[in-house]
C-alpha cells in the first residue's frame, strides 16, 4: 500500500498524533510516520518538512497520540484522546486486513465524532460499569467505552474483525470478546454473552442491524432485568417502531412489548452521510431506560396476546378474541388492537382466558 514516510522529531509527533507507526531504528528520539491519505488526495513518497506533515494530518485526520510502544514489526492502531476513528482510520485499518464492509452483516461504520458523543453521553456511563456492546466493528465505540473506564462485552459476528479487535486491545482486561452472533435462533441470547454477563447489572450501547433489532431487544427488555438501560442506533423505520403512539402506522408489537418494560426517547437521528459506506436510509439513535416497575407482572402472557391481536390488528377485539370477553374499562369490542395503550393492552391481558 502506498505510504508517505517521514523520520519526524518525537516532539513534533506527540503534539500532533499518529494512527500508525513503527519504531525509527535505534534511536529513541525518532519515530517513523506511515499517513495514509484517503479520498482523491494524491498518494505519494515525496518528503516533507515535519511542519508541512503535521499540518496535513491536523487538517484530513485529527489524529490521536500514540499512547504506548508496540513491537516495531507490527502496524498498530493506537487511541487517546477521546476522538472517534475517522473515515480515513475506518479504511485503513479495513485495507490493511484486505478487507472491505460487508452486506450480509449490516456493516456501516459510524465515522461521525458528534453521533458518537451523543451516544456516549445517552450512555451516561460511571467507571466499572458493564457494556454490552453488540457488532464491535473495527473497535470505534469499543475505545470510547474502554476510555469510559467502562467494562466491555463485545459481541462480533464478522471473523475478519476478530484479529483487528484483538490487536487494538490486547492486554486491556477490561474487553470480553465474544467471537459469534449475539443471538442464538430468534428468541434466545447467546449462551456465551449470558455466562459473560453473569447477573450484574448492565448496559447495551449498539449499532444494530435490521434483522438483529427486533429478537434482540423483545429478548433483552422481556428476560434480562439486569440490563438498566439500552442505547442503540438502528435504522430510522426501526426507531419509529420503537417510539411510535397508539393509533400511528408504526404501532405494533415491537414497540408495545419494549414500552411494557421500558420508557423511549429518541436521541438524534443520523443522515447516510455519518456512515460508510453510506446506507440508503436515515438512521435514529434510540434510548430505553428500564421502568421502576413493567406495566405487567406477566410478561409471557403479556407478549403472547399482542402477537395475538397484532396478527389481525384491523379486526376489531370482538372478532379476535370473542364476544364474551371481559374488557377493561375505556375498551369495547368495537376497538381494534392499533388503537389501545400498552397500559390498556396490559389490562386486558390480565383478564384474557
């Protein structure tokens, strides 16, 4: 891969940071810089005063400072400073493992610095307190957690990622990663992720794929109550679900099951931009904070009548669930299912028979 390569003074690097680098043969005081340059800037080897380097990497990559040694053979990936990967890092660290996003797994990687601080400061994350992090990706909110003095569950489905997370955190005590999907068939969690999670309490922080959202947030809110809060981006129907008001198109058993046990608010919402490869729809950032007490006692039974009504949502209650029926007050028969409100819904699953 065509680099630009500059023995630079260290003083001059740890002003301004490197992504990647080596050590400078012998002498302690030298460092050699590897910058990638990405976009439709020309590659080149052409040498440079260190000034005019400094400057090109403040203004394409605001690059972190390195913040250890690693062994000179290596390409190191180093993270300080609180700073998201850019664009530029996300492809490089990809190109240097021959590898590029895949569909099949959902994977658009966030390179927006802001979106990532206002999902962390949703997280509202203490020291030692436990992450689930699901689609770890090439580590970028994986570094802004562990910088949190967080402790990380990252689940990663995609092999190619495991070797880029392994070498970016080696030795950190503070990351599990689990190598597979976080979901084992539909209704249940991975039995690797539940044995990491133990019973403590803990928070999911995630960029969930469309197919992953639904099974993973019914079987998180309805069978972990150890898990406080959710904060997760997911793509913006998604997140309309998630939100969505009694009587609106969106309503449906997604949004009432997780409203059941959870209060919703909508964080910000993300434009294709924020990601690449950039997806062909917007994107929501969505908070669950977990109620002090579920609107059901009886969560089973809760569900399964949802499902129920929701299967024929434009019938009217009568005709799904009979004539005889004993209702809860405000509810008649002539309703149908998209117009009650999770506490109505709780109400008469309590009764149903």
């Amino acid at each position: 891969m065509p680099v630009l390569s500059q023995t630079l003074n260290t003083d001059v690097l740890m002003r301004v940071g490197v992504f990647c680098w080596t050590s400078g043969g012998t002498n302690p005081a030298t460092i050699t810089l590897e910058a990638i340059y990405c976009g439709d800037l020309h590659r080149s080897r052409n040498r440079f005063f260190a000034s005019e380097v400094a400057f090109l990497l403040r203004f394409f990559f605001l690059i972190p400072t390195p913040i250890e040694h690693h062994d000179p053979s290596e390409s190191v990936f180093c993270y300080s400073n609180g700073m998201a990967q850019t664009l530029g890092q996300i492809k490089y660290l990809l190109d240097s493992f021959g590898l590029r996003p895949k569909k099949r797994f959902g994977q658009n990687f966030l390179h927006d610095g802001n979106k990532m601080q206002a999902i962390l400061e949703a997280g509202d994350l203490q020291p030692g307190q436990l992450v689930l992090e699901v689609g770890a990706g090439t580590g970028a909110l994986t570094s802004r957690l562990l910088e949190a003095d967080a402790r990380v569950v990252a689940v990663e489905v995609d092999r190619d990622m495991w070797p880029i997370l392994e070498q970016q955190f080696a030795g950190d005590d503070r990351l599990t990663l689990v190598k597979g999907d976080v979901l084992e068939g539909k209704h249940q969690i991975n039995p690797e992720v539940v044995s990491e999670l133990g019973d403590q309490p803990f928070k999911l922080i995630a960029n969930l794929p469309y197919n992953v959202a639904s099974p993973l947030l019914i079987n998180l809110v309805t069978q972990f109550e150890q898990m406080s809060h959710a904060i997760v981006m997911v793509q913006k129907e998604v997140g309309d679900r998630l939100a969505a008001k009694p009587g609106s198109k969106a309503y449906g058993p997604m949004g009432i099951i997780v409203g059941a046990t959870c209060d919703v608010s909508e964080v910000c919402t993300l434009s294709p931009s924020c990601f690449w490869p950039a997806p062909s729809v917007h994107s929501s950032v969505i908070l669950l904070k977990r109620k002090p007490q579920p609107v059901t006692d009886d969560l089973a039974k809760f569900t399964e009548l949802v499902h129920l009504l929701f299967g024929k949502r434009r019938k009217q209650l009568g005709a799904i669930i009979g004539r005889d029926q004993e209702l809860p007050q405000g509810v008649d028969q002539k309703m149908r299912p998209e117009v009650l409100t999770v506490e109505q819904l709780a109400a008469l699953a309590r009764m149903y028979h």
